[in-house]
C-alpha cells in the first residue's frame, strides 16, 4: 500500500519514457503491477502480461491509460516459449515495437532442500530463470531488427532483469529460488555483454524486502515486521513503487551508460546488517 507522501513524491506525469513501447510480465500485481503503473506514468505504452487473474490485470490497463497513453493485457506463461513468442508477435503488431522489455515474472516453491520435489525445483528455474531468457530473447531480436530511433532513445533497446538481492545472499528453505536469481545474474551480465555493442543495454534491479503478496506473512503483523526489520539497515520495508521508480529511471536515457550492472533496491541488506555489531 502506498502512503500520502508517497502519492504526492510521485507527479502525474513525467516525459521521461514518451512514446517507448513497454513490456512487463507477471504484471498484475505487486511489483510488477507497480512497475507497469510507473512506466505508463513516464509516457510509455504498457503491455500488461499475466498468467492468471484477468480482472486485476485489467484493473492496471485502466489505471495506466489514465496517464493518457495505450496499454493492453496479454495472458501468456513465460515458461513457454511457443506462448512468448506469440506475445512478443502481438506486441509488434499492435504496438509497432518495443523499447523496453521489463522481465519480472517470478514465483516461489519454498521447501527445505531435503524435501524439495523435482517439480517444485523444476518451476521455480522454468519461470524465473528460462521465462525470463525467452523474454529477453524474443526482446533482443525485435532490438537487433529496428536499431537505434535516435528521437526514441540512445539505445537500440533496454532489457531490465527483475533479480533478488538472494542472486548473492544465500536463503536457506529456498535452493530453487535462490538458484534461480543466482542465474539471473549471470544471464543478464551474459546478455548485456553479448548485445551491447548492438546498443542494447541489459542490467537487473535486485529487490530486497518489499511489501508484495509473495512474502506477505514477513511483513503482515508488528511482530513479524519488527523481525525482518533486524535485516535492513534503512529500518522500513520497501514499497513496489520503490522498485518501479528504479525501473523507471534505469530505463530512460538518464542511466544510457549503465551496462550490466545491477541496481539494489534493498534499505541495505546487502551490508550484511549482522556484522554491523559483531564480526
């Protein structure tokens, strides 16, 4: 839930992403409902990607059109590649192109590594890791195709990678996730050094703790936020907006020269808060 303050930091409407074609998957909630909302309120057209829940990825749709530019939903499992490249075909035709391919669709299918099925490891990786390849993929190829629109922006195309601050810290209870942001990273730097020199920039923003629906019960009551609060040195919890403004500006031409990197949104986790006193 985003606060008064927060609604009034945030102005109506910027310029920052006017007439960019944008695409964010598993869209219509959390970080990625918050993401779309950000980048439609920059001025790009949103292509609203979900697996499931058609009314709230509608929901989004409206509010983005609000801002006064074009946005659409599309059902699509970015583990399936047959299903990905239908999309990205889609989003051509309508659309003209794309600009901007924000590849956030991810889940969890938490278990100790003992008790862990083949399966659940097996859909965590085919989501986040293998979803998030044939997205950029199928981004890269439209990029290679059309090139550079210099009055559009500097680069041919930007590919942003929604990662974890657990692609560097492990997580105990959680093999297939922390697996899966551990290869984020290194596909993204992969990409990114492969395309750039066709003036495609890739890099990956890395949430720590945020206020979204897959880690609900960390933040849920007074008790449970104070504890995780012990692991952020900035002693708040993060908002989704926190993540879409990050996305917002990585993906204007403020940040052309950033090249893969990836940007920590985390209040500090990644200081390793536990040292602060001891070690």
């Amino acid at each position: 839930m985003t606060s008064p303050v927060d609604e009034n930091r945030r102005p109506a409407a910027l310029p920052l992403l006017r007439g960019q074609k944008a695409l964010v998957t598993g869209a219509n909630s959390g970080i990625g409902k918050a993401t779309a909302i950000g980048l439609g309120r920059a001025g790009a057209d949103v292509v609203v990607n979900y697996v499931a829940g058609k009314e709230a990825a509608d929901e989004v749709v409206q509010e983005i059109e609000s801002f006064g530019v074009r946005a659409y939903a599309y059902e699509a499992d970015v583990s399936n590649e047959d299903q990905v490249v239908g999309m990205f075909a889609d989003m051509v035709e309508r659309f003209g192109t794309i600009d901007i391919l924000v590849a956030n669709a991810g889940l969890q299918r938490d278990a100790a590594s003992v008790d862990m099925t083949l399966a659940q490891w097996q859909k965590v990786l085919d989501v986040n890791l293998t979803g998030q390849f044939l997205c950029a993929r199928e981004a890269a190829k439209e990029f290679v195709r059309r090139g550079v629109v210099p009055e559009v922006s500097r680069a041919a195309g930007k590919i942003i990678c929604m990662s974890s601050v657990h692609q560097i810290i492990p997580w105990a209870g959680h093999a297939n996730y922390a697996a899966s942001k551990g290869g984020v990273l290194m596909l993204m730097q992969t990409l990114a050094q492969e395309l750039a020199p066709q003036g495609i920039r890739v890099n990956a923003v890395a949430p720590g703790a945020i206020r979204t629906p897959i880690n609900h019960d960390a933040w849920a009551t007074p008790e449970a936020e104070a504890e995780l609060l012990k692991l952020v040195p900035y002693r708040r919890v993060g908002d989704p907006e926190d993540i879409a403004d990050a996305v917002t500006t990585l993906a204007s031409d403020l940040m052309d020269y950033v090249v893969g990197a990836t940007i920590y949104v985390d209040g500090g986790m990644t200081l390793f808060p536990g040292f602060a006193t001891g070690g």
